[in-house]
C-alpha cells in the first residue's frame, strides 16, 4: 500500500510543517508532505519545504480579506489534485475556504488550532483564553467544515495555564503539544480509523499495525 499524500498549506512560520516533515523522515508519519502552498510568498513555510525538497508553490490569493479570491482557490484546487493529494493539512493558513473548496475535500482536510475548541476560535486563541482566565487551554485537531473552526473534532490536548503566564510562553507550550497530535490525528486517518457520525469522530480499532493509505479500501 502507498503512503498517504499529504498537501500543506500554511501562511507563515511552518513550524507545523517542519513538525510533519521530521515526523515523515523519522518514521512517525504514516505519509509524506509531497506539496506546500502558500498565499504569502515571503512565507517560512515554503522556505521549510524547499529546504526538504518539497514542491513549494505561491498562490496570490486575488483579494484582501479572509477568503481568497475564486479563481486563486480554484488554482490551489487544481494544484493540490495534479499533485494527487489524499489529505489538505491546514498549518496556520490564514484565510477561510469556502463551501465549494470543502466539499471538494469532504471530511479530508484537516486543521490544527490553539484551543480546546468550541472555546476560542479565531484569531489569537492564546490570547483570547488569557483574557478569560481559563486555568486549561490546549489545541485541537479537527476536520474542517464551511465554518470558522467548528468542524468535527479528532484529537485534543490539554495545557495548563501558569499563573504569570504570557501569550508567548503560553503559545510555545500548545506549540509542543500541537505538533505531537497532528502527527497523531493525521496517522488514524491513514490507518482508516477515524468515522465521522455527524459532529463525532469516532476512533475505530487498530486492525492492522503496518496497514497505510489505501484510498480503494473498504470497510
């Protein structure tokens, strides 16, 4: 069985990305990124995939503003099936995709977010869960849906927050852990686990320890 295509896309520093990258040459990523897009052409991101012999492409994304342009989503559409990808790994991408780009992808674009969503979404997640005291904040996986962070949940973590704790230090501790469950989210995909009943991600059984991505399987 071939290894699961991954697709990225990511705005700024990748270091997401990077995570997935040395998950993927260590052997702790049931796949491999074969494509990073970006819609910022100064992006790290695609610094980080060049560097690791990825494809690496800019996409201008036609407009100001949280959605890109259609005709640029369109593009990113197209780019992303040449490149025959199984999953759209979203890694700090800074725009909202629209209906018609998730159903391209239905149930196979995941993204990662620093809260224990519902809690949070948007901008500054850190930020926002400072200003309301919470004492446990986190990061989750979920698969993406046509809203703002809202779609199925598939991994969380939890982190606590430390008395004197800042926005920076709290958002480089859900960074670590940000990095372990994508990996994590990303392996049950391609081990076929993961069932979607409405907003619940079940986690199915591991039936076989070397079994990878095969698109043609069936339950």
């Amino acid at each position: 069985m071939r290894r699961l295509r991954i697709g990225v896309l990511a705005s700024g520093r990748g270091t997401n990305l990077q995570a997935l990258i040395d998950a993927s040459r260590e052997g702790r990523l049931l796949g491999e990124v074969v494509i990073v897009l970006s819609d910022v052409a100064s992006a790290m991101a695609l610094e980080r995939a060049r560097k690791a012999g990825i494809q690496a492409c800019y996409i201008e994304p036609g407009r100001k503003g949280a959605r890109l342009a259609s005709e640029s989503e369109a593009r990113y559409i197209e780019v992303l099936d040449e490149a025959r990808v199984d999953l759209v790994a979203l890694a700090g991408f800074m725009r909202i995709l629209s209906p018609d780009f998730v159903r391209h992808y239905k149930l196979r674009i995941m993204n990662i977010h620093p809260s224990l969503l519902p809690s949070f979404p948007g901008l500054r997640a850190q930020k926002q869960a400072l200003e309301y005291g919470v004492k446990i904040s986190g990061c989750t996986v979920h698969f993406v849906d046509e809203g703002v962070d809202t779609g199925p949940i598939i991994i969380q973590a939890a982190v606590p927050v430390l008395e004197g704790d800042t926005e920076a230090s709290l958002s480089e501790r859900i960074l670590k852990e940000e990095h372990r469950i994508y990996t994590e989210a990303i392996n049950l995909f391609a081990q076929q686990r993961l069932r979607v009943e409405g907003r619940i991600v079940h986690v199915l059984p591991l039936r076989c320890m070397n079994a990878g991505y095969n698109p043609d399987q069936t339950e």
